[in-house]
C-alpha cells in the first residue's frame, strides 16, 4: 500500500462520517473568527436557537477594520464601531475567548494563530477568510469559509466538505541573494495559474522550503489561494517545533513530547503517492513583481511587462493593461509608486519587517512617496519596537502604526487615492483592492516594497543586499 | 433550522459578464462588508464597474434595462476568485440571479453559492460563447437549468451542464442548508474528537 500525504491523513482521522449528499463530515479542531465574516452567522445561530458545542475551540480577534492609527472607541467610523461591537456582543454572549484591541494577544487572525500556538501540526482548521491556508505552514490543514460554514462550524465543529487532490511542489536548491518568500509563491502562481490549484491542496516541499524559517513557510502557504488552491502546507519538522515551543497555548513538559509524537506522525510518508508533482529550482527564482490585475500577473524584476498575445488569455491581459495603464513590453525596473504598504497576514511579520528596515535603515523614503509599516499583530509591534525597528523605520520617513489588515483591503481609513500606484507586501492586486476603484497595486516582497519607497520607483532590491 | 428547500430547475432569462478571473473585489468591494446583515448587498454588485466616482451610471450589463430581471448569469473562467466573502454570492443572488453558468468557478465561492442553495454549474468554454451569444442577441430568450437532467434548454437548444454530485445532490434534496444534517450527528462529533490527541491537551 502507498504511504499517505499529511492531507489524507489529518482527513482520515477527522473524518465523523459521510453525508447522505456523499459529502464528508469533517471535525474542525480550531475555528478562528474575526469581525467581518461573522455577524450573520452568529444571527442565524440566535434565529434557531443553537449553542456552540465545542466553544473552546473557537478564538476571535478583531483585524479587518480596525483604525491603525487613532485607535479610541467609538471608532470615526460608524459602520466600523457597529461591525466591531456586534462581534464583541457575540462573543460575550457566547462565550467565546477574545483578543479585543485592549489585548495584547489582537492582531491578523494568520499572524495570531501561530504565534499564540493555537496554530498547531495535525489540526483542521477553519476561518471566514480565504488567507486561513497560511496556517498550512505547521502542517495544519487550514482553509478559508463563507459565512454560512462559519454558523456549520459554530453550531456543529464540522463542515460539509469533499475532498481535494494533492499537488507536491518541490522548490530545489537554494534561493539567491534578495530573493524571498514571497518571490517563491508569486513564481509558482506565475507558473502554474491562478485557476491552477483548483481541486488540489498544495504540499511545498524541497530544499528551499525546507530551509526556510516557520515566517517564511507562512508568507508562502498564505498565498496557496492566489493560485487557486484552498488549501496549502508544509509537513512539520523540527523548524516547527521548535517554533511552537513555549507558545501559550502549546503544551508543555511530557504533553509536549507527545505532541511532537502526534505532529511527526502526521508528515507525509516517504512513499506518499501524490495527484500530481512539479518542481522549481530556486537558483531560476528572482525578485518577482506583479504588472497585473491578479497574483499571477508577475514578472521577474529584470523582465519586461509580457505582451498580451503572450498570454494563455490576451483579453484578460488587455483587460489588466487597460486598468494599470502601461505599455506591454515596458519595463518593470523603474516603474513608478506613490505608496509603500508594509504589512498583512503575507507579509506582516517580525522576520518580513527586519527584512524591510534592512533596506531602510539609515535612509529616506522618497519625497513623493506614503509609506506606511503595519505590523501583523500587537505582539510583533511590540518585539519590533524591542529591537528598535520602529526607529529604523520613522527615521527613513515610514508611518509605524497599530496591529491590523490595514491597505491590504482598505476597511479601514488607509487607502490608495485615485489612480495611486502602491508597492505593497500584500497578496493581491485585484482592482480596487486597496480601496480606490482606480488604484493600482504592485505586489512584492517587503525589502522591495522597502526599497521602492526610497527611491518612489520599483528598483531592484538586489543593488541593497 | 429552516424548512426544506429542493432546488431541481432554475428559469428565466439571463445576463452575461464576459471576462476570467473576476474576483470577489470586483463582485463586491471591501467596504460594503462593512455592514452588520447581508440585507443590502443586493443593491452593490459589481458596484465600483456600474457607477463611476460621482453615482453616475456605467455601462454594464447590470446596469442595461435589455437584462432587467435576468435570474441566470453567464460567466467565463475561475468566476469569483480571490476572498471567502460570501457577501459576493449574497449580493448577486439578492440582485436577483438565481443560478450561474460558467466555464469554472473558484472553490470557496462554488461552496459559499451551493449553501446558499444558488448553483453554480459549469459549461465548455464553445458552449458559454454560444451561451453569451443568445443572450446578446435577443436578451428575452428563456433558458431553464435542470439539476435534474443536468441540461440547460433554451429555444431548441439543450447543453448538458455540470456540477460536482455532492452538490447536486444537497441541492436537488434540500439538504444544502447543512446546519441540521451536521448537528444531527453531534454524538458522533463528540466521539471523533476525543480520539484527536490535542483535543485533550496531549494530556495522555
């Protein structure tokens, strides 16, 4: 008998029944919740008069809306004061644990997670977000809902769900000099499409992934559904461990041999048979840019924008050249930018933010640009601030602010005016996705997102490493 | 829960929205997750492509009285891609469409749709251009979604459509509702969960 993946796995034994649809039962083990996604869900378990049996495997924080400058209450925002209130009255009146703006413990639900060891190896894990496969770092099976499986998982622990394939991407070798992360996923979802990973989970493998750092492992799960797949994640090892160590929520002593007993059973076996296997060499790997209007509109820092006859899809091209208002076959080296986003659960990290006042450090933001560092959390404020990047950073000319989701989706008061172009650490470049319907958004890694802002065009980071 | 609704056959004319990747942003912007309900996401779709800065009208389907009461909408490639929000799917099915045709759709808003009980089923991609053509041509044409017969009829035309069963099924029974048919089985929940170690802290 083939060896199984960590998907089929953690499926297996998660698995309560099947459905009369021919769906499968899943148990969800940890369901993180925020403000925007579950108002309604809460209101449709009032309607019918539901409990939540499994309470204490529900966290909420607040993320989305949160003002990350002028943080009194009533927030100037109306709606926002409304949103976040009604999320605090649900968990008051349900009782579920929560990380409000007065916690030290508040922040992105995908930079919280991990960093309370909520996020744990061998777990389900759902959230009314599509980002939730960050948590696939830790070897989580995590994926993002709706709003109605947000009330399924409230009111049962388990979603109705069928089951994906699984695609292996090994990254071989090793990455060069200013190449990160986030340039590895943005390659992949160049190369393999961002319908690509329909039907598939995606299980990163290969020197390169196993090298990197659980921070690193995150920026590259996260943007797992910029390619189309629900779920991805890496198979733990003792980078994982080691970084779960000591987290509040993880156990300790004798619990926590077991639990590594648990978490290196899950791995994928040796033998595993996968649905489908690609492979990347990191040397092949540069700074990578998005020209486009979605994650897998990209180019390497020294190409040029493609043509759109180049395209699988011309028209979808032509569409995104309409929107961004370039020359196909411009290049990307020299673009201009008038807004630098550092942040989101992609990129909002301690390790993201020393890559970027690396950059900085001892430099100005050009006069023409915005820049702003949005720490993923409260927590990574906090040891940012211990290591005095927050000085790095208001030296060069970059606004420090409060833990949220910030420009990344633009709901709360930090947004792209007009027909603003944005270097942003973010994960997508949608149209009108950081709040200006003629915004334009160039997604990239933090250090060049830092970098650009010095010089308010896009630069090659490579000439700072 | 609420009472049983089987979903077998959608009717009525259609809208077409030509284009792939059109993400969750473009079907919905961001700032109109902001409110509590879902109540009024029926006057948003597609919000920031049918009015211009000022409230003024932009040229769009949405916006053509030739669609006025569409309940069918066509679709391209990897419809609804990008955020969970199923304020996206709400916002379209409030404004009235009741079925999407597409050539594929991205996964979180195929599920979002089918619990909702609006299905989204997928045609080939010669079949959507002859989809999108007899709209376009005369936007009155009826065409009726079977879920049974998996067809989509209009005039003498009848495509054969497809969806994932499980999905067909919960439609077509009313069992896409899931809340009552997950809860029945909490007994068992319970005991799969005292057999995941962590669920116990690792305790032994």
């Amino acid at each position: 008998m083939a060896g199984r993946t960590l998907y089929d796995k953690i499926w297996e034994s998660h698995t309560v029944g099947i459905l009369p649809t021919g769906q499968t039962q899943l148990f969800i083990g940890l369901h993180l919740i925020h403000e925007i996604t579950t108002a309604p869900a809460f209101d449709m378990l009032r309607e019918s008069g539901l409990d939540i049996p499994f309470r204490d495997r529900t966290f909420a924080t607040v993320d989305h809306i949160v003002p990350t400058d002028l943080r009194q209450r009533p927030f100037l925002d109306k709606e926002a004061e409304d949103l976040t209130r009604a999320l605090e009255n649900n968990v008051e009146q349900f009782g579920v644990e929560f990380f409000g703006l007065d916690s030290m413990n508040q922040g992105i639900v995908h930079v919280i997670g991990p960093q309370l060891g909520l996020t744990q190896p061998g777990i389900t894990l759902a959230c009314g977000d599509s980002h939730t496969s960050t948590h696939g770092a830790f070897g989580t099976l995590a994926f993002g809902i709706g709003t109605s499986q947000v009330r399924d998982v409230l009111a049962t622990q388990t979603l109705a769900m069928d089951k994906l394939k699984v695609r292996r991407i090994n990254i071989g070798g090793a990455l060069g000099i200013g190449v990160y992360a986030k340039d590895v996923i943005l390659h992949i979802i160049r190369r393999l499409g961002v319908a690509g990973g329909k039907g598939f989970a995606y299980e990163y493998g290969g020197a390169v992934i196993d090298r990197m750092n659980m921070e690193e492992r995150m920026t590259v799960c996260n943007m797992s559904i910029e390619g189309g797949a629900l779920v991805g994640y890496v198979n733990p090892d003792q980078t994982t461990f080691d970084y779960l160590q000591g987290r509040a929520y993880v156990p300790s002593g004798a619990a926590f041999k077991r639990a590594i007993d648990y978490w290196k059973s899950v791995a994928s076996d040796a033998d595993a048979k996968y649905d489908d296997v690609v492979e990347y060499q990191g040397k092949d790997i540069e700074p990578t840019v998005t020209w486009g209007i979605n994650p897998g509109q990209s180019v390497s820092i020294s190409e040029r924008m493609p043509r759109p006859e180049e395209f699988p899809d011309p028209e979808g091209a032509k569409k995104a050249y309409e929107h961004m208002g370039w020359q196909p076959g411009a290049p990307m080296l020299g673009t201009p930018i008038n807004v630098a986003f550092i942040g989101s659960c992609t990129n909002g990290r301690l390790a993201d933010l020393r890559a970027a006042a690396k950059i900085a450090k001892g430099r100005k933001v050009n006069s023409g640009v915005r820049a702003l560092v949005v720490p993923g959390s409260a927590q990574v404020k906090k040891l940012a601030e211990q290591e005095g990047l927050h000085k790095i950073f208001q030296e060069a000319g970059f606004q420090w602010r409060e833990a949220g989701c910030s420009m990344c989706l633009a709901m709360n008061p930090d947004k792209l005016n007009g027909r603003e172009i944005s270097a942003s650490s973010s994960n997508r470049n949608f149209i009108g996705r950081q709040g200006s319907p003629q915004g334009r958004t160039l997604l990239m890694s933090p250090a060049m997102v830092a970098a650009a802002a010095l010089n308010g065009k896009v630069v090659d980071v490579r000439e700072y490493e | 829960m609420s009472e049983i609704v089987k979903i077998t056959r959608v009717g009525g004319t259609a809208v077409p929205i030509r284009g792939n990747d059109i993400d969750t942003d473009r079907i919905i912007p961001a700032r109109y997750l902001k409110e509590v309900t879902f109540a009024r996401m029926g006057e948003y779709p597609f919000f920031d492509e049918r009015y211009d800065g000022s409230g003024k009208k932009k040229d769009h389907p949405f916006n053509d009285p030739e669609y006025k009461d569409a309940s069918i909408l066509f679709v391209n490639k990897n419809f609804g891609c990008g955020s969970s929000r199923e304020h996206a799917p709400q916002a379209l099915y409030r404004f009235g469409i009741k079925a999407i045709v597409g050539e594929s759709f991205a996964a979180i808003f195929a599920g979002n749709c089918t619990m909702m009980g609006l299905p989204a089923v997928t045609v080939g991609a010669g079949e959507i251009d002859q989809l999108v053509r007899s709209v376009e041509e005369n936007p009155r044409t009826e065409y009726s979604l079977d879920l049974q017969s998996k067809t989509l009829s209009y005039g003498n035309h009848r495509i054969a459509i497809d969806l994932p069963e499980t999905y067909r099924i919960a439609l077509t029974t009313g069992s896409w509702d899931s809340t009552a048919l997950l809860r029945a089985n909490l007994e068992q929940v319970k005991k799969t969960a005292a057999k995941l170690p962590y669920m116990s802290g690792f305790s032994s």
